[in-house]
C-alpha cells in the first residue's frame, strides 16, 4: 500500500481532493496481477509513454468484465461505440464552425444559416 500511495502521490495530492470534495473514499485495488494486466492490456494509464489507440477498443470487454461485472463492462463497451459514433457529427461540426469562422469563404448569412439548419437536421437524424 505504500508504493501505491508513493506513485499516486508522484500525480495527485489525495488529501487535497478529498478535502475539495473530488474524492469521498479511496482505497488500493484488491486484485493487483489482474488490474496491471488490465491497466496495461485495456484501460491505459493517462501518464504512459506508450501508444494508445484513439477510440476505445473493445478487444478487453471480456476481462472488464470478469473483474468488474457486467455493469461496468456494458459501460465500458457503450461509451467506446459512443465515442465512435460521435466522430462524423464532430468534423460536420469543426466544418461548419470553420466555414463561420474564416474569411477565406464568403457565405452570405442565408447560406451560413441553411448550412447550419442542415446539420443540425443530420445530427437530430443521427441521433434517432
């Protein structure tokens, strides 16, 4: 328990975030083997020097879902097909965005604003 408090406190003052109200309990994981294992193979440590794949890959949900249970590895699966079906209404958006926001296209502001009604139908459509 003291190497794990030694490197957490190396990122974060948990004193401090209980004191803020961030944090109401802590405590170190119970199965260390099999939380490195999926720490290394599944979730990722923000702080890694290693490669991460952009979206969340699904090639885990099994062993989240063994130390976790299905509760959490249903979320875990969920929020990564989310997070990739968010893609394409995200760059229709940084598109339009830019098409408002730059000079080097001249838009009237009826075309601007069709421009934005019809995203806005796509994004509604999408999330049906």
């Amino acid at each position: 328990i003291r190497l794990v408090m030694l490197e957490l406190s190396r990122y974060v003052n948990i004193n401090e975030l209980t004191k803020q109200g961030v944090l109401e309990r802590w405590f170190p994981a119970g199965k260390y083997d099999e939380m490195k294992e999926l720490n290394d193979c599944v979730l990722g440590w923000p702080f890694s020097q290693e490669k991460r794949p952009l979206f969340p890959q699904s090639q885990g949900a099994d062993q989240l879902r063994s130390y976790f249970g299905s509760e959490i590895g249903l979320f875990f699966n969920f929020y990564g097909e989310l997070i990739k079906s968010m893609v394409l209404p995200a760059f229709l958006g940084l598109a339009i965005w830019v098409l408002r926001n730059t000079s080097y296209v001249h838009l009237s502001i009826y075309q601007l604003n069709t421009l934005q009604t019809m995203f806005g139908v796509v994004v509604t459509i999408w999330g049906i």
